[in-house]
C-alpha cells in the first residue's frame, strides 16, 4: 500500500511539474502573439504602442494559420515527425509572408535594428528569415550547425 501512495505521489508531482513548466502548452494564438512582442529581440525595435496594436492581429492570425496546419497535420495520427516536416515550408512560407508585413511598419531606425537582429539569427543559424515571428526562425539547421 506504501508503494502504492509513493508512486501516486510521484505521478501526481511529476505531472504538476511539466505543467508548471508549460510542457506541451503553446497558449493561445494572443497569447503567443504578445510572447512574440515580448521577445528580447522585438523589444530592442522600441515598436511604439500604435505598432504593437497593429501588429497583434498580424500575429494572431499567423499562429491561427500555423496552428489549423499542425492540426490537420497531426490529424491523421501518423508520424509527427514526418507531418511536420512536410508542414515546414508552408509555415515558413506564412512566417516570411506574415514578417514582411510587420516590417513594412517599422520605420527606417527601427528597421536598421531590425536588419541588426536578423543578421545576429543568422549567425546562430544560417537558414534564419524572421526576428519578429518565431524569433530567427529558419527551419533545419544543417548538420554540424
């Protein structure tokens, strides 16, 4: 019976602490758009407030779209590694399409720090092409990187 109560205890602490760590949990699409907005590398643009209004519904409806992706994706129940991989370059696709938009309100300092932020991505990856969506998202790195 102890062994019992030590393994529920277990089980139950195991499990409240992913959760605390936000294993498996991405949010809601508002939710990871103001995570977006909040990253340090978005911060450095000193995006001003009417910017960051106009942003958000850009950013909402990106990871709306990249999420109806990887849902349809994983609908099938097969391999997840494989759906995502063929998932990818859609999602890369949306991100540049959805990055260029975001750029385009910068205004010209704002947009040399931007081009500063985009050239440190790819230094940590060669494949970068965002800053504002996904942080220098660039999908694999290659072998070695």
């Amino acid at each position: 019976m102890k062994k019992l109560l030590v393994i529920a205890a277990l089980l139950v602490s195991a499990v409240s602490f992913s959760k605390a760590q936000g294993y498996g949990q991405q949010g809601t699409p508002e939710e990871q758009a103001q995570r977006s907005l909040d990253r340090p590398s978005v911060v450095a643009l000193n995006l001003t407030a009417d910017q960051k209004t106009k942003a958000m519904p850009i950013l909402v409806a990106y990871n709306k779209a990249v999420a109806d992706l990887r849902a349809k994706a994983m609908a099938g129940g097969g391999d997840m590694q494989a759906a995502m991989t063929e998932i990818r370059p859609k999602m890369t696709t949306l991100a540049d399409e959805n990055e260029k938009l975001l750029v385009a309100m910068l205004t010209v300092d704002q947009k040399k720090a931007y081009d500063a932020a985009l050239a440190t991505a790819k230094q940590n990856n060669p494949n970068a092409t965002t800053v504002i969506i996904g942080g220098g998202r660039g999908g694999q790195r290659p072998p070695g990187q």
